[in-house]
C-alpha cells in the first residue's frame, strides 16, 4: 500500500526511473524502521523520568545536547566520503572505494584518539554544574558522566562511517536499521540497570544508553565488511594518503557546515537550562519530540534524495531533480495538514504519554510544529544542494544565522522562556527556506553564478 502510493507520488511522466525505485524501496523500509525509533524513543522518555526526576532528565538532555556539538570532529568526513564515493561507485573502481573508505576510517579514527586524550587533560577543570546549571553536589558524578558520554561519542563517530557508505550505495535505510538496534540496546540497558548495579542514579543509566549503541554500529560493520562489502572493507594496507587531500577538500565544506549547524540547534537546550531551568529543558524536548514525528517521517522520504541528486547532477540529468522536487513540495503540504491535525490532538497526546509529570503548554507545541513545518521545507533543497555540491553559500548562512540566533534566543528567552528560543528558532528556519530555495532553482536552471555556484 505505501509502496504503491509512493510509486504514484513519484512516478514521472516517462514512468519510475531506476533512481526513483530504488529511493522508493529505502523509503519503505525506512518507514518501518523508524516507527520503531520513535516508538522506543517515546516510550524512554516517560521511563527515564520515572527512574530519575525531571530535572534530572533535563541535565541528561542538556549534557549529551552539548556534547554532542562536539560531533565535528569528524570534520565533516563522513559527507565528503559519501559524496566521493558515489562518484567511485559510478565509475565502477573498488580499488578507489576501498582506498577511500580505509583512509577515512584511519584519519577519523588518528583524530578522535586526539580529541579523546585532550578532553581528559581538560575535563577535571571544567565545572559541570555551572556549564549545565545543576546543582553543586553533582560537580564529580557529572565530570565522569562527561567523559563517558564524550568517549562514546567519539567512537559512535568512527564507527558511524557505516552509515555514510550505505547511503552512498544509496540504501540509507540499512543505516537506519543501525540506529534503531543501537536505541533498543540502550533501551534494554535502562531497564536492566537496577538488576546489575547497586547503584541506579545519572552516572549509571547515562553510561548505559551512551555506550551500547555503538556495538550496534560495531556488529554491523563487521557483518557488512566480512559480507556483502568485503571486496571494499577498509584495511591499514589500503591507506592512501593521496585520498586525504579530497576527502578533507570536500568534507571541509560540510564540516564548517556541521560546526555552524551544531552550534545552531544543539545550544538551545543549553540556553533553556540557563535562563528557564533543566525542568523546562525536559517540557521543550517533549515537545520537540512530538512535534518533531512529521518532519522524521518526511526525513526518511527524502533521505535518499541526497545520493541520488548527485547521481542525476554527475549525469546531467537535470529533469529528473526538477520533477522529483516538485512531487517533494506536494508531499510537504500533506505532511503540513497532518502537522496541524497532530497539533490540535497534542494535549491529549501528552495526556497518554506523560501523564501530569510535566505540564506543556499549547504555544510551545504550536511553535515546535512552526519550526519543523519550516524545516521540512527546507530540508527539501538542501538534500538536492548537498548533492550537488554547491554548498559555500550554505555555511558562510550557518555562521551569520548562529551569530544571530544564540543571542536572540538567549534575550528572548529571558523575556518569554522557552518561547522565546522557538520564535528564534522559526525565525532561522524561515530565512534558510528562502535562500536554500533560491539556490536550488538557479543551479537547476544553470544560472548561479559566484556564491550561489560555489
């Protein structure tokens, strides 16, 4: 049934491209995969509440929130291998895949080892409960909370290069699978806590959901590599430094891209902590999660749309992006009416899933649907965009918008909250929906020059 609807959603004139197939089947897959994500992810958020405290659970989401903006290390090595590696697949050259693949696990692998070393040398001095607003008691337990969170990260960084290469063999949705298995371990872990520690506290369940799903990642790659990719597995004797140059090259775009990006979303539960408290760090993730249930399944929709853009963009097959945006922008205005249908039922739906815990006000759901409603839109013509490359003008927009956002949010946040960061938030989204929109369409019709072009 979905696979057919999709079909007709996509069917262009001349019928289903073989592009257009083969994103229609990941898209599938990927739909079922992802509900069970976001099942999973539901269900731990009334769960961690309970076995920790609100408040608790805020500093959790604002530690690993901060954190993670720590992601860029991978300098944006995984997008660069993804976009090179689709032009090798295209060529045919396993040689040149397997050089590249190899020589990117080893420099990101060289790299986060650094960083790694560092962080320790400096994570004694730093005051968590200040960073984090939490209260002075949790100095020690948050500095070693910190590292375990931090060294998962990194290694997640590595090994998540998975994903990257699957997407560029344009099948995202096993990557998806990934994820999902890596949050069922997490989940599993948190419930199995109070039968093998003493202890039950933030340390604990934060170590837990921090370092399993990285043997998610560890498991399949060694299936893949010794399976299916064997012929590309990465390897030290494979390491060609010649790579180095073009992978850094082109992920050096997306990992300013990545800094900019992270700095942009990944602060605003930093700034809630602190000018509104870790409580209303929790009320603004439930509701960013969901408002956010659309905009995931519009992700996966479009997810594919990345590798294949570039595949039509390297073929000069210009028609075939032209009508797969325009069928995007139909689904958007569905995925807007179904946004607002959601958005009518979310007191009820807070009802079920939290119950009287938290307590989340209607404007701050209906801000968080602006937002993703905003994001979806946008999200269309970055993935054509980023497939093409031309992607200066995009960073050289995420440096000015974090400019503006981190200080607006933090000034209207004083003044009206959570609100406050959201109005911020949409405000930045509004404006990447008219450039990125602007862009798409004047390289499409081979008229960008200088910026737009670069």
């Amino acid at each position: 049934m979905l696979c057919t609807t999709l079909k007709k959603l996509f069917s262009l004139n001349e019928g289903i491209h073989q592009r257009t197939s083969k994103a229609i089947k990941n898209i599938v897959l990927s739909f079922f995969i992802k509900g069970g994500s976001v099942l999973i992810a539901f269900i731990m958020v009334p769960l961690l509440i309970n076995k920790l405290s609100p408040a608790s659970y805020g500093i959790w989401l604002t530690l690993t929130s901060f954190l993670s903006m720590f992601n860029f290390f991978n300098i944006g090595l995984g997008c660069g291998l993804k976009n090179l590696l689709v032009v090798s697949i295209a060529n045919g050259n396993e040689q040149e895949s397997k050089q590249l693949i190899s020589t990117a696990y080893i420099a990101l692998l060289i790299i986060c080892l650094l960083v790694f070393v560092c962080f320790c040398g400096i994570n004694t001095f730093i005051k968590w409960d200040i960073v984090l607003n939490a209260p002075n008691v949790l100095r020690d337990e948050l500095g070693t909370l910190a590292l375990f969170v931090f060294g998962a990260l990194l290694l997640q960084l590595v090994l998540s290069l998975i994903v990257n290469i699957l997407q560029a063999f344009q099948v995202p949705a096993y990557g998806d699978l990934i994820g999902v298995l890596g949050q069922f371990l997490s989940f599993l872990g948190v419930l199995l806590v109070p039968f093998f520690f003493i202890r039950t506290d933030l340390l604990v369940y934060g170590a837990v959901i921090s370092l399993l799903p990285s043997l998610a990642y560890f498991l399949f790659s060694i299936v893949l590599f010794r399976g299916k990719y064997s012929r590309i597995s990465p390897s030290f004797a494979a390491f060609d430094r010649k790579h180095l140059k073009s992978l850094f090259s082109m992920g050096g775009k997306f990992f300013l891209i990545q800094i900019a990006s992270l700095l942009l979303y990944q602060s605003n539960n930093l700034i809630i902590a602190h000018v509104s408290g870790n409580t209303d760090v929790a009320v603004y993730n439930i509701a960013y999660k969901y408002a956010g249930i659309f905009q995931m399944i519009f992700s996966l929709i479009i997810a594919p749309i990345w590798v294949a853009a570039r595949d039509a963009y390297i073929h000069d097959d210009i028609s075939w992006i032209r009508g797969i945006m325009k069928k995007l922008n139909i689904i958007w205005i569905f995925f807007v009416l179904g946004s607002l249908l959601q958005l009518m039922l979310s007191q009820f739906a807070y009802d079920l899933w939290i119950g009287k815990s938290l307590n989340v006000s209607f404007y701050i759901t209906a801000l968080c649907f602006v937002y993703f409603i905003l994001n979806m839109k946008a999200g269309i013509y970055n993935n054509i965009i980023n497939g093409t490359g031309k992607v200066k003008l995009q960073f050289i927009m995420y440096f000015i918008q974090v400019v503006i956002h981190i200080p607006f949010a933090i000034l209207l946040g004083k003044i009206w909250g959570i609100e406050g960061v959201l109005v911020s938030m949409c405000f930045i989204m509004f404006l990447n929906t008219l450039w990125m929109s602007k862009q798409c369409n004047l390289l499409l019709q081979k008229k960008a020059t200088g910026l737009w072009n670069a």
